[in-house]
C-alpha cells in the first residue's frame, strides 16, 4: 500500500490549522484511512492508505482532504488557469510503444527545500502507483527557465518537441551526471538509466523531449541536467509521458493541484499530435491541458439508503456530498437522483457506487449500527470435503499423524529422489504441471503424488521418537489436456509408516482397515514401481479399479531421505472410496 | 481368618500390652513405614488393632540458619571486622567494615537492623562504631541455632526461638507419631489362627474364569511414577481449525463451495474487476502455470467482462484506462484467492443459476508468491465467505461478521474503511486478541461492485470477506511460527503435543 511523508509543520500551514497536535492528526487522518507507520530519518510522519485517493500522495493533498474533513472546505474547488503560451509538439517519430504526453507550465512557484522534496516525493510516488512503475506514466518536471523555445517562425508559440531519438544519436548530460551522453550511454552507465533500462531498450527509436538548443529529457529515464529544478526555479515545465492518456493527464492534475496549493499559478499548454500521427489521443490530436473538467455521475437517493441502511433527507445527502469535495444538485421528484460533479484530481470514481462510499465515510461508518441480516439460508459441507473428513478421522483412529503439506514442490523431489521418472506410467510419473518461470529451486511445480511429501517430513524428523506413522489426504495434479484448465486436479489418500518392524503387512493391514470403513473391497495384485522394493509392490485396486500403490519403499529411497528405518506405505485416489 | 500378607505381619508384630510405634514395627517386619501405617488402618477398622495417635513439635533449621551456624550471624560478622578496623577506638566507616565483613545483598540490610537491636553497637552518620561492653560470643540467638545444629536441645526460652522465627532462621512444625496395640479381638485372631493371603502380580483371564480372584492379593503399583506416554494419531491443527470454521459457517447457513485451484486469470482476477496492469498481476506476484491456455469460458461472459474492464458498467460508468487482452485473461495460473470460487459459482458456471438468497463459503488453499517468514507462506489457507440478497446494507455486513468472529471470542469488531478494486463499501476488520488484548488486522471485506456482479448476471447485492485461516490458528494456538505447522517443515513432535481446540 502506498506511504505518505508528511512534515506536520507543513500540514499546519496547509491546513491553516497552527495549533493541532502531531497527536491529534494522526487521530484525524485514521479517520480518513490514513494509518500511521513510523516515522522517517527526518522525523517526517509516515502513513499508509489504501491505493485508490492517489491525491494524498503528497502533504498538499493531505491537507486539502483534512480541510473538507474539519468543513474548512466544502464542495469542489478548481483552480483557475491561464491560456497557453507553449506548445508540445509531437513529432511523428514518437516510439509507438509510448505515443502519449501531456503537460502544464507553473508560474509564481516559491519553491523552499520542504515543498521542492514534497513535489520529488509526490513525482516518485505517482511513479511507483498510476504510473505502474514510470511504464504507463512518468513524469518530467523542468525549470522552464532553462527551456528554449523560440517559435519556429514569427508570431508562432515557443514550443518543446516529444519525438523518438536513435539510441546511440543525440547526446545530453542526465541529472546526477557530468558527462554527455548518448541514450545507450545512459542506460549502461547511470545508476538511474540502469534502473529503469528494461522500459526502453527493446524499442527502435528512444522517448526525447528536445527544445530550440536540441535533446533535454529522456523519458521515463531521466531528465536532463540543464533543466533541474532547484530551489531558485521560478517557473517549471511539467511534461508526462505514458502509454495512456487519461492517465498521465490525472497524473498531471495532482501535481498541478500540489503546485496550486502552494500559491502557483497554473498555465495551460497545447499538446499537438502531428498530422496523420498513428496514435492521436483519443481526446483529439489538439489538447489543451491540464484538463481540469469536472466529471459528472447520478446516484438515487434510494440506493444511498439501502446501501448504507440508514434513512436521509436530502441536506444531509448534499452535506456529506460537499465535505467529501463534491458538489450535488437534485431535483425533488418521486425518486430523488443527485447529479454529483466530481473535480478532476479523484482516479477513483468509476462508478455512482463509488459516490455512495464517498457518502459512508462523510456519513461516519463509525455512525451504522451492525445488525444481523433477516435472511434464512441452509448451511451444508460439500460431498468432497465431507468425505475428506470421514477418510482423515478413519486415518487418525488407525493412529496416523495427520498431515498438511504444500502442494509446491520441485521434480528433484516428486522424481528424483524417488527413483521415478516423468511421464512414466508408474503411479505419480505422470506429466508435471510446471511453474513458469519458477522463482526458486524448491516451488517449480505441483505435486503429482503426496508419498514424496511424506518422506521429506519423515526426513525432516529423523530426530524425533519412532514409530512416525504418517498420513495425508491432499491434493495432487498433473498436466492433462483433456481438462478445461489443462490441469487434472485429484485428491489423494497417502499414508506411511516409518517403524523397526514397518513391512509390507503393517501397511497393508492398516489399507484394508480403512477400506472396510468404507465398504470398499481391496485388491492388491503384484505390481512394480521404481519407488518401492520389487516383490513386496502391488497396485491398490479398489472396486475393480486400479487407483493407487502400496509396498515397501526401496532402500535407495530411504537412503536418499536419510532414514534408518524401513518405511512401508500406501497411496490411492480419494475417489475410490466414494 | 486370612488376611493380606503385610496386613498379617503388622498384628503379629503389634502387642496387646506395649505401644509399639509405626516405626518400631517397619523396623522389625522389613515393611516401609507407609505401608505399615496403611495396614494398621485397615486393622483397626477390622477391629483387631487400635491405633493412638501423638503430635509433637519439631524444631529444624532452615537453609539459611544453617549457612548462619557456619559463616557466623551477619550482625556478628559485622563486629568482628568492625573491630578488626579498631572500631572499638574510633568511628570507622560503613562501607569499609561492611567490605572487611564481606558482606553483600540482603546480609548487608540484616547485619545493620541487628547488630543495633543486639547493642553490638552504633551507626551515625554512616559511620559504625562498637560498643566496648558487647560480647557476641554470649548472643543466644547464635547458641540455640548452634545446638540446633547438633541435634541438640536449644534450651533457651520462647523469645528467642520466636526471634529465629521471624528471622526465616528456623522451621517449625508438628509431627505425629502413631502407636498401635492388639485389641481384644486381634489376640483372638492371632490365638485361633490366620493365615496369608496370596500374591498375584497379573489379573490373568485363568483368575478370571476360576474365580480364584476372590482369594487373591494383588502386588502394589507404584501408581504415581510415569508410564510411557501413549501415543495415536490426530488430525492437523490446520484441519482442526478449519473444521472448527465449517462448523460455525454452515451453522449460520454458508454452503460449501469447491473448484479448481489452477484456474484461468479470468476467474481469477478478471471476474474480479483487477486489471490487467494490477501490481498484483505482475509475474512477481502470481504463479504463472506453464499449460495451454484455457478455452472453455463463455464468449458472453467473456465480453461482459471486457467491456466492464475497458468501459465500465452502468449508465455512468467509466472503465480502467488500462490494456485488456483475452489471451491473458485466458492464461492458467494458480489462485491467489479463492474469491474465483466464489466468481465461478456467481456466474453459475460451477452449478444452477443462483437466485437470492444464498450463503457460500470455502476454507481452501490459495497461492501467492511472498516472502517466507514466521507469519507469511507461499501456500495458505483463505476463508471465503458471500451473502446474496436483495439490498444488503453496510449494517448487514457488520452484522454478519460480527456474529462470526464472535463465535472465536473476538469482540469488538472494527470496520476500518478500505479500498478494493471489486468491493464498494470495503473494510478491513479489525479485532482484539482475545488474550494479549493487541488489535490486529482480522479480514478484508465489503459489498461485490456492480462491475463484478452485473457481468456475471446477478443483479442482486453480494458482500463478501475474506481471511487467513493460518492468522486464526495462530491465535488460537499460540503458535509463533507458521511454518511449525504447515508444510514438509513441520516437526512432527509439535503436532502431536499442540493443544486441542474445540
């Protein structure tokens, strides 16, 4: 879940609120979801939310949400915006893999080491959450200052560029650098280009953002040196770059929203996608932004109601509609709908449902009295789990220790070390469903027998007192194309039992007791499997149905699981004792 | 007459004339005194024996009276080194007569309070000086504890025995000796003749069917030494705990569900309004299965769910900005929840079509590539729970998961605001434990959104919740470390002396 830094001395001034405790905000933002976490080196307050209001990512935002939840606020707020001066012009050789770029110009920033390590976090922050990690978004923030733009020709706006550069073509000094380098060069040799090398290095032509004196951003990599932002920046260019245009447009709007709570002022600019550019947004191939239009959804009185179980009047509806930052109109008809305008920095209103919670938490959950739902229902186990049951309760009266082992395992020890091999005919040598791409030696894919499971807690317990008579009714699966899913996915009844006197007869003996318990007639005709010791093998047959494997394990086995005691055991599908 | 053997030794030991002590009669028949003692008993209530009994006081040393008969009193300890420092002459002071007499902890504050109360001495101003006229030789309390020591008579009066009393020096106690003699009846007995009843170590079926049981005497157990501890099977803590869940659920009228644990993404995650560019859909996070990918899902549901992805549901509702592709929705993965059950058997697809109302839940294994620690597996177990009905409120959800856990003896319930992408309301749960009193985080849960249950064909409202059955277990067994309990790890000696539950 996301963090946020929070400097409670900003908050105070943000809020307006000078005299609130670091206490008594905690209390306030755990009301709103957020949950303190610690604290940082710095001393700032850390707090952890959920991943949907993405507009607290910063104090700015936490402090706009407090101020609606105090009614400082009320309603939704938009700041005002003047008309544009720049240009983003996207050139036709924008990599097709990242077609889309926004952006806004701020003006007036007063920018002290608090509010400049603010915007660094809430940048880093939006990267890590919308941005999926600077691959659907990233975000490029310059002292505008240092940009050249002169118009092309006369009387034209100052425009920057968003094209496609040749990874060993045009060279620039990153951040946190001296030297020029290339794009390639970057990638190879920059702590940062390293980092993010696998966003671009499959593409043809690279992400650039060029201006009049040529290459000064590689995104979503880095920016460049000559536009670094700084506590003297007066003036910044904000520039996103993404896969999807919604999303770096809302991107862009907290930070704007960051930026005009601080006293900025917001300035639009025109995003121009060439002509006959393969990916227009799907907004148009001209855009103003930042695009702060408000979003409009209805919602029924009714649903409000039944939803939270509480009766409204209409004010109260409209009160929690404006602390939670939202304006509501409604007409007074039969039934009531309200047309609920939502401002241009929430990415979490998807639905007239999200409106209703936004309601709850105005409302205070805190404030609903649980109550037991009047629904009559009839309660009942499934047949596979009750038969489970009665085939572990048989087990454990036959005085086996009941076992629950993962169903992840490796072909070292479903196979190997059991002398089998995959894709055999023998009893578990059938085909492994496999773990792509597996992220240890241990987990590389399902178990297809439970008995190996058994001998590595046999292995495993080497230590402890004998007689260790072991069982397990789990779950077992192996590739078979034949199923919906590509998967067989069975049940199996294991059992072992690791003894000085453990034979073929004590497992047998305790298989037929089993059987009985369930009116099944056993069968045990010779049969071989590289697992156990040839001449004390048969096949469990149950009902006429050849179902499992019972015998002695082969000392090589036992060897190779260090046992120093033979180990006799049984394994079958569950199935055939239904 | 017969009488058990031991029983027989004791009245012809005993006299009709002199008191014989227990003692006495052990001393001569060979028998423990305890056993004596018990056939005296059952003498006398046989009427051949009377048994008197006398309680006298007993006077012993307790350890540290007995260090105090070797090492010398502290407070005496303490004048002599006080002397050996001329304290006698000049005032000499505390820490110094204190090292000297090597005294330490408790000693120090003993030596002090009594060395004043004896006159041994003065302390001013931290400063110790001894009194020329004390002679510690002639402290009584030394004396009595001294012939204490020996075994002899103290012989000195009450005050000072109650003095080593209070100062935890002596015990003392009460002991009762026991004295028997024949009565009239018993010299009868021994006069006309009894003899011994025989010994048997087995009750064997021979005794049994002869009846030759009556006559015997059976040879004493030592009933209180350990006997090897028996050992039987049990069922899995895990098991016991998930039992104990099904109970409770299917007694607030949940049926069980089950389904496939390798299952398409669409059930998985798509069904379930994630998308597809979900951080909990990357590859770090789900166990990709390495199988063709999964055909058999409904072309309408298919696309119901796309457009709720890429569009969203409802007049005013707007979609993920976010890629969808069918081939990933069709890819096989293991579950990471077992919330596909639940999407599968709303959809209808795992069963009939289901009207309002209903209850559903599953205690059954979900998979999720974290890192292992003593609380996180990559395999563990998910309850699952939904209710269908029609308008379900936010009250009913608190309702119903309040009465659940009130069943485990977790109270106070709190319903902290969440976010989910396929619930709206959502809430964490959070709960007391029920000894250490901590809130800890108990489920997530909250009201399925119209983007999950509109493409599935329900148009009623499901809430739903979720948690691990592992956190229950480890509350209510107090284990520490998961992987004792779950796994090819586990120590097979810790399930067999876990503590039942019930």
């Amino acid at each position: 879940m996301p963090v946020v830094d929070i400097d409670t001395d900003e908050l105070r001034g943000l809020t307006g609120r000078t005299d609130t405790s670091d206490e008594e905000f905690k209390e306030d933002l755990f009301g709103l979801g957020l949950e303190f976490e610690g604290e940082t080196d710095d001393g700032l307050l850390q707090f952890e939310f959920a991943p949907d209001r993405l507009d607290r990512l910063s104090v700015e935002g936490v402090a706009r949400s407090l101020r609606y939840h105090y009614g400082d606020d009320r309603g939704v707020y938009v700041p005002d915006t003047n008309d544009p001066e720049w240009t983003i012009e996207v050139d036709e050789s924008v990599p097709d893999e990242r077609p889309y770029v926004t952006g806004a110009v701020v003006r007036g920033v007063d920018l002290d080491e608090g509010a400049l390590e603010s915007l660094i976090q809430l940048q880093e922050k939006l990267h890590a959450t919308m941005g999926r990690g600077r691959a659907k978004g990233a975000i490029g923030i310059h002292d505008l200052a240092m940009v050249k733009g002169a118009p092309l020709q006369e009387g034209a706006e100052p425009s920057i560029t968003y094209r496609g550069v040749d990874p060993d073509g045009d060279t620039f000094v990153p951040l946190d650098s001296n030297d020029e380098l290339t794009p390639n060069e970057v990638l190879d040799e920059h702590a940062t280009g390293e980092t993010y090398a696998d966003l671009v290095e499959d593409l043809d032509r690279y992400p650039a953002i060029y201006d009049e004196l040529g290459l000064f951003s590689f995104p979503p990599v880095i920016n460049g040196k000559r536009t670094e932002v700084t506590t003297g920046s007066r003036e910044l260019f904000v520039e996103l770059t993404g896969t999807d245009q919604w999303t770096i447009d809302r991107m862009c709007n907290i930070i704007c929203y960051a930026l005009s709570a601080r006293g900025a002022t917001i300035e639009e600019v025109e995003v121009n996608y060439a002509d006959g550019a393969t990916h227009p947004s799907e907004y148009g191939a001209e855009l103003v932004r930042p695009n702060f239009d408000t979003d409009e959804k209805a919602v029924g009185h009714d649903r409000i109601e039944t939803l939270l179980g509480v009766d409204f009047e209409p004010e109260e509806v409209v009160d929690c509609f404006e602390r939670a930052g939202l304006d509501a109109s409604y007409t007074l008809d039969e039934d009531v709908t309200y047309e609920v305008e939502i401002p241009p920095y929430r990415v979490d209103v998807l639905h007239p449902l999200d409106l209703v919670d936004d309601v709850g938490r105005a409302y205070g959950f805190d404030n609903l009295e649980p109550r037991y739902p009047d629904v009559g229902t009839v309660g009942g186990r499934h047949e596979r789990s009750r038969l489970e049951d009665a085939v572990r309760t048989s087990l454990v009266g036959l005085g086996f220790e009941d076992l629950l082992n993962f169903h992840m395992t490796s072909g070292t020890e479903n196979y190997d070390r059991m002398n089998l091999g995959s894709g055999s005919d023998a009893f578990g040598g059938g085909d492994p469903v496999e773990i792509t791409e597996p992220y240890s030696e241990e987990y590389t894919q399902l178990r297809t027998w439970a008995t190996p499971s058994l001998l590595m807690l046999l292995e495993r317990n080497t230590h402890n007192a004998y007689p260790q008579d072991v069982a397990e009714v789990g779950f077992a699966a192996e590739r078979d194309e034949t199923e919906d899913t590509n998967v067989a996915e069975r049940r199996h009844v294991a059992g072992a039992v690791a003894r000085r006197d453990a034979s073929y007869e004590a497992a047998k003996g305790r298989l037929q007791a089993l059987c009985d318990d369930f009116g099944a007639e056993l069968e045990t005709p010779r049969t071989e499997h590289p697992s156990f010791i040839d001449g004390r093998t048969a096949a469990v047959v149950i009902d006429g149905e050849e179902v499992g494997v019972i015998g002695e394990i082969h000392p090589a086995v036992l060897v190779e699981h260090d046992l120093e005691v033979p180990v006799a055991a049984f394994e079958f599908h569950l199935n055939a004792l239904q | 007459m017969r009488l058990p053997e031991r029983q027989l030794a004791v009245l012809e030991a005993a006299s009709a004339t002199d008191e014989r002590t227990i003692d006495e009669i052990a001393a001569e028949t060979g028998l423990k005194p305890e056993t004596v003692t018990g056939a005296a008993f059952d003498l006398r209530d046989e009427g051949l024996l009377s048994v008197v009994e006398t309680a006298a006081e007993t006077l012993g040393l307790t350890d540290e009276g007995r260090r105090y008969v070797d090492d010398d009193l502290p407070e005496t300890r303490l004048y002599r080194a006080g002397l050996a420092l001329g304290a006698d002459e000049a005032a000499v002071s505390m820490g110094r007569v204190i090292g000297e007499a090597d005294l330490d902890g408790p000693e120090v504050d003993i030596a002090l309070s009594n060395f004043a109360r004896k006159g041994l001495g003065s302390i001013d101003s931290g400063e110790l000086r001894i009194a020329a006229d004390a002679d510690p030789d002639a402290d009584r309390e030394a004396a009595a504890l001294a012939a204490l020591a020996d075994g002899d008579d103290p012989a000195v009066d009450d005050a000072v025995l109650d003095q080593l009393d209070s100062r935890g020096l002596v015990d003392r106690g009460e002991s009762v000796t026991r004295s028997v003699t024949l009565t009239d009846d018993g010299v009868d007995a021994l006069m006309t003749g009894v003899e011994a009843t025989e010994t048997v170590s087995e009750l064997t079926p021979e005794l049994l069917a002869s009846g030759e049981w009556r006559d015997v005497e059976f040879s004493e157990y030592n009933v209180e030494a350990d006997a090897p501890t028996a050992q039987g099977g049990r069922k899995h803590v895990l098991r016991r705990t998930a039992d104990r869940v099904k109970d409770v659920l299917v007694g607030m009228g949940f049926q069980e569900m089950e389904g496939p644990h390798a299952d398409s993404d669409f059930w998985i995650n798509d069904c379930l309004f994630m998308p597809q560019d979900h951080p909990a859909r990357t590859h770090w996070d789900r166990f990709a299965l390495d199988v063709p990918p999964m055909e058999g899902i409904p072309d309408e549901l298919m696309a119901r769910v796309e457009a709720a992805h890429r569009d969203g549901w409802g007049i005013d509702g707007d979609g993920y900005h976010s890629p969808w592709s069918k081939d990933f929705a069709r890819e096989v993965a293991l579950r990471g929840h077992t919330t596909s059950l639940s999407m599968r058997y709303l959809s209808g697809i795992a069963g009939a079509e289901l009207e309002p109302p209903q209850r559903y839940f599953s205690v059954e294994k979900v998979y999720r590539n974290d890192t292992l620690d003593p609380t996180h597996l990559l395999e563990f177990f998910q309850i699952e729970g939904w209710v269908m009905a029609e308008d379900l409120s936010v009250r009913d959800l608190m309702g119903t998961f309040e009465e659940f856990y009130r069943q485990f003896g977790i109270t106070d319930i709190r319903f902290k605001p969440h976010y989910n992408p396929y619930t709206e309301p959502s809430f964490e749960l959070f709960g007391e434990h029920p000894e250490t009193g901590e809130e800890i985080e108990i489920g997530n849960s909250g009201v399925f959104r119209e983007e999950v249950t509109g493409p599935l064909g329900v148009d009623c409202d499901v809430m739903a919740w979720g948690l691990a059955l592992e956190r229950l277990a480890m509350l209510t067994t107090g284990a520490e470390d998961i992987r004792d309990l779950h796994g090819t790890l586990a120590d097979i000696e810790f399930l067999r002396d876990a503590e039942v539950s019930y």
